[in-house]
C-alpha cells in the first residue's frame, strides 16, 4: 500500500469540499481497499464516508425507494418495506458475495465502481433509477458509461439513488463461484408503460436488451422471452465462459426472471 492521509468528514459539505479538492471517497473499503492494498490504486488522501448520517438510511417517497449511498447491502436485504414492496431488490442485495461484504459494501460505492459483473447496475438500469450526486441527478441511462466508467465528474459524490417500484421484478444470477459477482445477471421489471431487462456480467458493462424488452412488454411470459435469440457478438468470452454460454444464460435467467416475476 502506498502511504496516504484519511479525512474523517462528518457532513455532506466537508466531504464534499474534500472530494472536489482531490480526496478520493471511501465507502465500504471492499473494492477501494483491496485495490490500494495491491497498488493498483494510489490515493494520496481518503474521504471516509462512514460518519456521514445525510448518506444513509431508505425512505419511501411516492412510488420509489431513496436510498442513501452509504446505506449497507445487508441494510436494503433486511428492509422490511424494501421486501414487501421490492423483493427483487431485497433480493439482489442479499446475494451479493458473502455476509461480510453485505455488512460493508455500499449502494454508492457499488454503483460508482461500476464493475461490469456487479448486481446494483442492472437493477439501476431496469428499474430506471435516478441517481442522486452533489451537483445534479443523472438518470440511469446516462450513467453507466462502460467498463469501471461512470458519468461521475472528478468530486462529485453519489448521494442517494431513487428506484421507481416497477409491477412486478425478479433478479436472476449466475455466480461466477470465486467471486460471487455475476458471470450474468438479469434484472427483469414490469411496468405499466413496458418491461425492462438489464443484462450484467456478459459484455463490457451494464446493458438493456431491447429484442427481450419487445418480447415481454407484448406477453410477459417465460415463452416470450424463450422466443428470443440472443446475439453473442458482443459478449464476453473468457476462461469461466464463451460468449455463445453468456447468450444463453441471458436467455435461461430471463425466462426464470419472468417466472420468478409472476410467482
Ligand atoms: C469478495 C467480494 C465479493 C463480491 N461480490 C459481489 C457480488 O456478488 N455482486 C456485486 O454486485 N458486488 C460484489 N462485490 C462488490 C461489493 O458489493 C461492493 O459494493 C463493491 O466492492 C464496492 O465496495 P464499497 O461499497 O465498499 O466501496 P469502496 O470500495 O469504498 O469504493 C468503491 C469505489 O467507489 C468510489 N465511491 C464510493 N462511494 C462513493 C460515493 N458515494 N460517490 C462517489 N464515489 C464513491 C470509491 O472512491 C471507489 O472508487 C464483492 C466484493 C468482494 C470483495
């Protein structure tokens, strides 16, 4: 690790001031840390997060969640309303890597680090979340810009995220089984204007796939959706899977995702 100073900020404006003045934010440590431990990551100074009481906790507001960046995995796993009104996101953050992870990882930390296997992406993106940061709020389709790449700016800070509560959802994944992150992931959402599917784990990033959209909007069945074929060009193929097994696991979890939906 190479050495670094930490601030401590207690209010949003302190972290704020500090994150546009070059400190990098610290969230749960579980990918930042690692990577500095490594030195991958050479921060000169840290803004802890953790003392920051305007970045966490989850509200309902209308038909939406609030959910503040600093708010824990386990903290939407176990809430209560999430889970009545939401179970697919309770869901999703329920199995994120281990117990340890849900403790300390974070909606933010998350969601800003954008890795192009995680689960919190794909539900950003189909349930059309609204991310909430120090200077704007930038819809989920403007977000994701790719690989480990956000439309963040340099200081600006991820505050809270706003999910609409879709009809009905389900969130399928394929564990890569080291890691636990998603060798695919796919988060399916009902609407009253359409259906949205996200797909994680398969490509570069985050992305919707508009052919299953189509099909389940008209006739949200596993049928539609098994009618479908999934294009591989652009999908990844490494030593854990072949673009052709991606395309098909896109296709399996979103037929589950659809029945697990209607259930
Ligand atoms: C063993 C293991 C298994 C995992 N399995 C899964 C999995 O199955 N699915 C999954 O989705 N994830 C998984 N993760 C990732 C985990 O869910 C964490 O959310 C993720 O590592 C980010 O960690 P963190 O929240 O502690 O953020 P940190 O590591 O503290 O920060 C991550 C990055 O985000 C930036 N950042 C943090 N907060 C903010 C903010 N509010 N605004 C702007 N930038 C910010 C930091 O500067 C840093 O660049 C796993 C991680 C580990 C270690």
């Amino acid at each position: 690790m190479y050495p670094f100073t930490l601030e401590r900020p207690s209010t949003l404006a302190d972290a704020a001031k500090q994150a546009l003045a070059g400190a990098t934010p610290l969230a749960g440590g579980q990918t930042l840390l690692a990577a500095m431990k490594l030195r991958l990551s050479n921060p000169g100074q840290l803004a802890d997060l953790s003392g920051i009481k305007e970045l966490t906790g989850i509200r309902r507001e209308g038909n939406a969640f609030v959910i503040g960046a600093m708010t824990r995995h386990l903290d939407v796993a176990n809430h209560a309303e999430i889970k009545a009104a939401l179970p697919a996101l309770a869901d999703l953050a329920n199995n994120i890597g281990d117990r340890q992870v849900r403790a300390m990882g974070t909606l933010g930390g998350s969601v800003a680090n954008n890795d192009p296997s995680a689960c919190y992406p794909a539900a950003v993106l189909a349930l059309g979340a609204t991310i909430h940061t120090t200077k704007r709020k930038i819809a989920a389709e403007y977000f994701f810009l790719g690989m480990f790449s956000t439309a963040l700016d340099a200081g600006e800070l991820i505050t809270a995220i706003s999910f609409p509560i879709p009809k009905r959802a389900a969130y399928m994944k394929f564990k890569q089984p080291a890691s636990r992150f998603a060798l695919v992931g796919v988060f399916v959402a009902q609407f009253d204007t359409g259906a949205r599917v996200a797909v994680t784990g398969a490509a570069s990033g985050v992305f919707r796939h508009k052919g299953l959209e189509d099909a389940i909007s008209k006739n949200f069945t596993p049928q539609a959706a098994a009618s479908v074929k999934i294009d591989a060009t652009d999908l990844n193929s490494d030593i854990h899977g072949s673009a052709a097994y991606r395309a098909n696991l896109i296709s399996v979890l979103t037929q589950r995702g659809v029945a697990k939906a209607m259930a």
